[in-house]
C-alpha cells in the first residue's frame, strides 16, 4: 500500500519573478490556497498521508503552513472567520509532514534522490505542485493512479495530449497501447524538438515510483546543464521491467506560467469557491 507522497519543492519559480523572490512559488494563491494545499489534498484524496517536501533555501513559508499558528487561531477564535481554516486543519490533523533540502538544483532526478531519507524503501508518489490536477467528476488524478498501481504494481507517469509546437517543454513518451487509457512505455525522450517527440503524449508532474528508482537515479549521468532527469531512469526501469504511461481522467493546468496559472486561477474560482467546493 502506497502511503508517501514527495513534493519536490526547491525550485525558484523565475518565471513568476519578482513575485517569487521572496515567496516560494510553491505558495502563490489560486483563489483562497497556495498551489502546494491544492497538492497536498489531492494526495490526501488518494490514501497518502505521509507528506515529504524537498525544500531550499527562502522555502520556511511551507513549513509554517503545514503547521498551526496558534496566534492566528486564538485571534479569530468564536468568529466567522474560523471557517477558512478549516481546510488546512484537516490536512495538519490527517497527514505527517517531513522536510529535507535539496543543496543545489540539479534537476528532477536529482530532487526525487534527495528525497530518498524520507522515502525508504517503498513505493511512493510524487507530485509536482505547479500542475495543478483537478477532476470535478470523479476520483483526483492521484487516487486514480494509486487504483492503477494496485493493479500492475509498477511505476506509472500520468500523460496527457500536447500540442506538436508544445511538446519540446516536456518529457514524451510511446508505448504499446494495453487499453485506451494505459500504455507500457518503450521510449521516453526529454525535451524533444517536433520532428524527434515518439508521440504527443506528455510526462506531467504525476508520478507513482517504486523505490528502485533511487538506484537507477544514482546511475543516471548528469545531462545538459549538469541537470540529472528522472526521464533517464524511468527509461531504464522500462527496458529492466515496465513503466506504465497513463492517460489520466480530469483537467491539469500549467500554474508555471503566468496563463496557465491565470486560467487555474479563473477555473476554480468558478468552479471550487463560488460553488463551496473548495
């Protein structure tokens, strides 16, 4: 049973500076929530309770909202305003929550490993906060994934659909079709250019892992920009075993850029706040 979820963390954000100079990225508001609660709830959804964050320097702010403020909850005590907390209390009630730092940034990969201490030898999901998943019908993108684990107990990235003229912003996958939502991965390219993508079918920032990713990882030699790339040794499980590539049910929004982010932001104000669900 999967019970641990890794939220890399340890980015700077710089394609929301200035904003994020001084705020994680993590923390920016879609609505009434930072994008990392948003995370958080979607692996609570799907049995995880065991919460590990790769941080970095300036990233305090997450520690602290995953903890209670006593001062802030004794200021508003016996008002209405106590309502709005009740979000993040469940999630402070119903989860752990550990932190390591990743001392430099040295891509995916290398954040994943340096969230081995908190992991250990099971296997676990990671979340990429600034994907933003949502399905208003049914099971999280997490819970779906967590389902489909259960089933073929291997490591599983959900995929998506992209436009040709996007597909070099992302890790790509082909595979041989087992049904029409579910593929067993054969080749994964990083960041390819149009004419050199396997398909259109998209890594994002959904992963269920098994914990013989680490050693792959330590295996995997550094890439362009000294960065190591969990794509590295997915394709190496995938050749040793399998890898599976999930077309996942529901919406993902890219909050990593400034319209993906606006769209999010318009999205569940209409959908979650004005509507009470979130």
């Amino acid at each position: 049973m999967i019970k641990k979820c890794l939220f890399p963390a340890a980015g700077y954000g710089t394609r929301f500076l200035p904003a994020t100079k001084a705020m994680p990225k993590e923390m920016l508001p879609i609505v009434n929530k930072p994008l990392i609660q948003y995370g958080v709830e979607e692996a609570l959804s799907a049995g995880l309770n065991e919460i590990a964050m790769v941080t970095g320097r300036g990233k305090r702010a997450l520690e602290d909202h995953f903890d209670i403020s006593y001062e802030l909850e004794e200021q508003i005590r016996d008002t209405d305003k106590e309502k709005y907390l009740v979000g993040i209390r469940r999630l402070i009630d119903n989860c752990s929550f550990s932190y390591t730092r990743q001392v430099e940034m040295k891509g995916l990969g290398h954040a994943i490993l340096s969230g081995r201490p908190l992991i250990g030898d099971e296997p676990f999901a990671v979340v990429l906060a600034d994907d933003l998943c949502l399905n208003l019908e049914g099971d999280s993108v997490l819970s779906q994934m967590v389902k489909l684990y259960n089933q073929f107990r291997c490591s599983i990235v959900a995929v998506q659909e992209v436009p040709m003229e996007e597909i070099h912003k992302y890790g790509v996958i082909a595979g041989e079709m087992i049904r029409d939502d579910i593929y067993r991965v054969n080749s994964m390219v990083e960041k390819p250019k149009p004419e050199d993508a396997p398909s259109n079918l998209a890594i994002i920032g959904r992963y269920i892992l098994t914990p013989d990713i680490f050693g792959l990882i330590e295996k995997t030699e550094p890439g362009k920009g000294g960065e190591i790339q969990i794509t590295d040794a997915l394709m190496k499980q995938a050749q040793d075993g399998c890898v599976l590539a999930y077309k996942f049910k529901g919406q993902r929004f890219d909050c990593g850029g400034a319209e993906g982010y606006i769209e999010a932001t318009n999205f569940c104000y209409e959908n979650l706040y004005k509507t009470g669900r979130g």
